[in-house]
C-alpha cells in the first residue's frame, strides 16, 4: 500500500489563495471553460480506469465490476449529461411579475457560490470526490477536494492525476488527516460539502458556522430493511437484501442495516438467507478476489469484530473472518433484540441483524421511533403499507422491493434529512448546492413618472390610492 504523502498547511494556504484569485479573475465563469474540465474529467476516468481499479487493491479490495458499476462508469455517465445540460442549468429566467412589474425585467440570475471545499471518504472515494466536484465546476466554482486518509492508495493516485488532467488553479486535492482538515476549517469557503459519519459532520458544521458558510452534509445512520411477508416472495427478498449487505463488504451509505420481519415469518425468511448465501456463494467471500472486498483498515476490522463477539443473536449464515486480510463473511444474526450492540450505531460491513417484530405496524411504530435514516427499504406488494410508509416515516429515500438500485437513478435527488444529513447531490441538485440566486431588476429611467406616487410628501391622495 503507498503511503500517502500529506499536504503542509504552506500548501493549503497556497491553494487557497490561488483558488481565490482565479475565482475573482472570472477563470471559471465562461461556460465553454467549465465545459472544457468537466470533458477533461471524463478523459481522466476513462484514460486511468485500469490504475484506479488497481489503486483500490490494497484499500479495499474493491472488484473491477463494482469500481466500474459503482465509482467511474456514474460519474462518466452524470459528468457527459452535465456538459449537455449546462447550458439550460446555467441560463437566466425571467420571472412573471403583475404586469405593472413586468417593464423591470425581473430575472433570476445563476451564479457560483465561489471557492468551495470538499471533504469525502473512504468507501466510494472516486464517486463521493467526483460527484460534488462535476457539480462545482457546472457551476463555475473553484474547489478543494480533500480526500480520505484512510484510502491511501486510491487518494495517492488521484492526487497524482487531477492536475494532469484539471485546471490547477482552480482545483486542487489536499491528503492529510485530522490537522489537515481542521486548518481547511479554519478558513472561509464559500460552501462545504461533507460526506461520512454524523460524528465529523456536527465538527464540520460547527466549524461553517463561524463563517456562516452554507454547507451540504451527506451522512450515514441505520437503514432498515421492512419486510412484509404476506405480500412478497422471500426468495427473492434474502437474495436482494443478501446481495445489497455484500457489495464494498457492507460499507455502504445506502446499505441495508437491519431487518424488522414479523416473527412467525423469521424461520421461513432465514431459510431463504441460507439458499441465498448458497445461490452468490458467500463460502468464497473470504477468498475471492473478483467478487468479494476487505474491510479497509485495522481499526473498522477490530470495530466490526467486536460488534459480532459482543452481539447476542445468533449466527444462521456467515460468521468467518480472515484478519490477515481484514475479511468479514456476510454474516446474518436472527432474533436480534434492543439493546443488542448491532442495533446501536451505523453497522457500515457485512453483518446483517434480523429483528423480529409483532406485526408490520410495529415496525413501523419502531422505524418513526428512531433517527432517520438515508433510505428506508420496504419489501411489500400491499398499497396500505406503503401508503403508510410515505406518510408515517421520515427518511432521506424510500425504496420499495430493492435495495440501493435508488442510488443509480440519475435524475432523483440524494440526500438524508435529519441525523442523515441535508442538501442534494446529483446533476442539477448538485449544480444548484453550488449555486446562488440573485434576484435582479433593470428600471428603466423612463419609467420615472411610474413611480411618482412613492416619494415624499405623501399627500391623502396618494395614501387613499
Ligand atoms: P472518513 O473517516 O474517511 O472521514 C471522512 C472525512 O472526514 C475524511 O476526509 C477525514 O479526513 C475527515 N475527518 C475525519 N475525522 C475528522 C475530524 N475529527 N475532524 C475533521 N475531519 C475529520 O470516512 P467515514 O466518516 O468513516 O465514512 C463513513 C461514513 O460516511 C458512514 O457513516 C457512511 O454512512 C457515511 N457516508 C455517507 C454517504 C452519503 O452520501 N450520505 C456516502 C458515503 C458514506
């Protein structure tokens, strides 16, 4: 694994100010310009995708299908709909006033925040890094990308190629870790996104406070799994709950958590688990290179092991590790009470809680009961649940019959509310985070006699009309 070489607080400040000159010397304005990087962006992930499928080999050990699927095949795809978009996202609108207004021109101008920060993490460190920054440079802003410490090999590479490819005085990436971010903190942006854990997030947007920098905060929590089994197919629901909790070994914002499953279907749905293990050969994940990932560091490891040893539900699939290479087994634990340590914080690997319940109702009663999650997943064929679910509950997304297929809808908005986090981040929702509207009015002089009636003196007349 490389070691990643951190940036001095000389050359944060560097690339801050060089950020801000080029801000204020209109570099980023043209559309043509912000057009040109965003291509560039493009060329960078397609001309690199075999080093940064190699880059996360000692990370996170990350198959060559899910880096192309999950980090750059997206980004691509969302960076190329940008270009063509820019031009529509970017225009003025003229708003329709009362007629009398109408002379004014009123209009809404679209202009960039300014010099922006952006702080990502480890688990989707090209997808999480590229997705804020295609929408900073859609909207003309300069940006500071720090990336994760905690991925060495893939924030190494992208450090090296970012400056190949973009414009260096107007993006820069800057590694380090918790003194890094905190002199990054110090300074004023004109708007911050973080993505990762609730816990950096109150520390981001304490730090935002002191400069009133508006900011957009992805973050985690406990996304549930409902299952309805008198409306769906437990085959089908183990293999896609199965397959959601595998993929990055579970590290996943929109992974499922837990699931919360009436009690008399418990022993049917785990026998569905068990045949699903079987079906994606979960026996191979400790092993496999091409379909299974590793734990990315030491300390998540140690985490994650702690949580099974002190866990008392019991074990019905999984349960292997490998610590020489931070392997976890999905591992799925049926009758898993309150107060069970997998039912405490984000999960964020491969174990996966089974949590029977009375009935759907209390379920649901349980899910309003607690921090609001980024999705809420639901398999069910019955309209009165999920009609119960849009009105009852709060969640960042709601899902019914598959899990985090949501992520990969381009055009939907991608936020948590709540503990999980606020403001969006795709194409448009990610261009306009960046983006302020000012409100603009052109009076013509000629109009003078128009406005007579607003000077002093007022006279009676003019207060009774
Ligand atoms: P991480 O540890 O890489 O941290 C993210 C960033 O915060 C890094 O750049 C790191 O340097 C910085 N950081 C860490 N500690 C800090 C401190 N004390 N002060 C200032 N900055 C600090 O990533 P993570 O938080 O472990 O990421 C996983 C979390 O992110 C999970 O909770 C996951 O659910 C969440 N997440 C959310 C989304 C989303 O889109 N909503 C996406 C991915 C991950």
């Amino acid at each position: 694994m490389p070691e990643l070489k951190y940036n001095s607080a000389a050359e944060i400040d560097d690339a801050y100010e060089t950020l801000q000159a080029t801000f204020r010397a209109g570099t980023t304005r043209p559309l043509s310009w912000r057009k040109h990087q965003l291509n560039q962006v493009v060329l960078l992930l397609r001309e690199n995708l075999d080093a940064i499928v190699q880059s996360f080999a000692g990370d996170l050990g990350k198959p060559r299908v899910e880096v192309i699927t999950g980090e750059v095949g997206p980004i691509v795809r969302r960076t190329i709909q940008s270009v063509a978009l820019l031009d529509e996202w970017a225009s003025d609108e003229r708003v329709a006033a009362p007629d009398w207004q109408q002379s004014w021109s009123p209009t809404v101008l679209k202009r960039p925040k300014g010099v922006v920060l952006v702080i990502s993490p480890w688990n989707f460190p090209v997808f999480l890094t590229f997705q804020p920054l295609i929408g900073a440079i859609a909207a003309g802003c300069p940006a500071v990308l720090k990336l994760s410490e905690i991925g060495p090999g893939v924030s190494t590479l992208l450090a090296d190629l970012l400056p190949k490819y973009l414009d260096r005085s107007a993006y820069r990436v800057i590694n380090g870790g918790v003194p890094e971010v905190t002199h990054l903190l110090r300074l004023k942006w004109d708007h911050i996104t973080y993505t990762g854990n609730g816990t950096v997030g109150r520390i981001v947007a304490k730090a935002a406070a002191e400069h009133l920098t508006p900011i957009t905060l992805e973050l985690g929590g406990k996304s549930p799994v409902l299952i309805d089994p008198n409306t769906t197919n437990l085959k089908i629901v183990a293999k896609r709950v199965l397959w959601g909790k595998s993929r990055n070994a579970g590290q996943i914002c929109v992974a499922p958590d837990y699931v919360l499953i009436p009690r008399a279907a418990q022993d049917a749905f785990v026998e569905a688990i068990k045949e699903a293990a079987a079906e994606l050969r979960l026996d191979d994940a400790l092993a496999s290179t091409d379909s299974y990932g590793s734990i990315v560091s030491e300390g998540h490891y140690r985490r994650l092991r702690n949580l099974m040893t002190t866990s008392s539900g019991t074990i019905v699939v999984g349960g292997n590790t490998n610590e020489e290479r931070r392997r976890i087994a999905p591992t799925v634990y049926r009758d898993v009470k309150e107060g069970d340590s997998l039912l405490e914080g984000e999960i964020f690997g491969p174990l996966l809680p089974i949590v029977p319940v009375d009935d759907v109702r209390q379920a649901i009663e349980y899910i309003d009961a607690h921090p609001r999650p980024l999705v809420l997943y639901a398999f069910t064929e019955d309209p009165e649940v999920k009609q119960a679910l849009r009105d009852e509950t709060r969640s960042g997304g709601l899902h019914f019959n598959d899990v985090l297929s949501q992520a990969g809808v381009d055009q939907l908005p991608f936020a948590g509310v709540g503990e999980s986090g606020y403001g969006n981040l795709t194409l448009k929702y990610t261009y306009d985070e960046f983006t302020y509207l000012r409100g603009s009015v052109d009076i013509p002089l000629t109009l003078e006699p128009n406005l007579s009636t607003r000077y002093p003196p007022y006279t009676p007349a003019v207060i009774e009309a």
